[in-house]
C-alpha cells in the first residue's frame, strides 16, 4: 500500500497530467492530476509550475481572467474552485493563487466577484470563500432572482486559514495574519493579527 502510495500513483497523476496537458494553457511539466478530477472550460485554466490536484477535485475556468496558479500549488481532494455559475449564469472574475500555497481539502472557493490567493499561505480543510452575496432587499420579488452583489477577497502572503474558516466577500486578509477554526470572517482582518469568532474579531497580534 505504502509503494502504491508513494511510486505508483504520483506517476498515474503525472500521466493524466500530461494527457490533460493540449488542453490546458500550462508552462508546467509536472502536472499532477488525481482521479475523478473535473476541470471545465479548460482553456482558461492557466499553470506556471508544479501543481497537485487531487482526486475528485472540481476547477471550473468560465471567467473573464482565468484561474491562475502559481507554482508548487497543491488543490486538496474534493476541493470546488467555481468562478461561475452553470446554465448560463452570469460569467464571474476568476481566482488568482500565488507560489508555495494550497487549497484546502473539501473547501470552496466561489471566485465569481474575483479571488486572490497570496503566496506561502495555509488553508486547511472544509475553508470557503465567497466573493458575492445574493441581494434580498425587495421583499415582493424571491431572493432568488434579485441578483448578486460580487466584491473581491483578498488573501495576502503567509497567511493560515485554519479548518472550517469562512471568508465573505469584500474581505482582505492583511499578510501575516491567522483565522481560527470555524471563524466567520466579515471584515478586512489587519497583518499579523489572529483573528476568531463569529463574526470573527481580533484576538491576538502575531507582532
């Protein structure tokens, strides 16, 4: 189990990495794909280095700039990536992700009102990531078709999203900073802080 784990599957990644390759815009050789990944609109998925997708992992690329990975990224498994929403939904913004960063097993990232990772930064399992709220003042029309309102997030370097994290849209994450477990993040978040609750607050400085 263990030679299965450590030689046999990362070369099956790499070999679905490169039957995957004339279809990706990828300046990478060593594209690692895991089993059961789904990657839509491909062409607007773009890779600048070694990158790990793990099994069942969901990338959809529909967006005006494209999901972009940095180097050394690694998307856990049965993580969900959607810039945009299907049956002919609104095109969204795109995700951005830096070198030396991951996304975390089993989280979500809704990058319809634009996304950006940061580099060395930490996300551990089952985090999201909203960049657009739905719309719900009129009380005569359904919630459902009033629209979204998309604003960005912002992750900056080295930063540690810890399991169960919740970013909202319009948030930035200053560099340095950490998010407890099962925070609600609904505020720009100073550097170096640590921040907790729901809606998370300060706690601590790392500085």
């Amino acid at each position: 189990m263990k030679f299965f784990e450590t030689k046999i599957k990362p070369l099956i990644m790499i070999i679905r990495g490169i039957l995957y390759r004339p279809f990706l815009n990828s300046d990478t050789y060593l594209l690692f794909i895991g089993k059961g990944v789904r990657l839509r609109n491909k062409n607007k998925i773009f890779f600048s280095g070694r990158v790990v997708i793990e099994d069942y992992s969901e990338i959809q690329g529909r967006s005006t700039n494209g999901i972009k990975f940095g180097k050394n990224i690694t998307v856990g498994a049965f993580a969900m990536i959607r810039a945009s929403g299907y049956y002919g939904r609104e095109e969204g913004v795109g995700l951005t992700v830096g070198n030396n960063s991951n996304i975390g097993a089993y989280s979500y990232i809704g990058c319809g009102g634009g996304v950006i990772i940061g580099e060395n930064v930490m996300m551990s399992p089952k985090v999201t990531i909203h960049s657009e709220n739905h719309l719900y003042q009129k009380t005569h029309i359904p919630m459902k078709l009033q629209g979204v309102v998309r604003k960005p997030v912002i992750i900056e370097d080295d930063i540690w999203l810890a399991t169960n994290a919740t970013i909202l849209s319009g948030v930035t994450i200053g560099k340095g900073s950490i998010v407890a477990a099962g925070a609600v993040v609904t505020k720009s978040v100073p550097e170096y802080s640590i921040v907790a609750g729901v809606p998370a607050v300060v706690v601590g400085k790392r500085k």
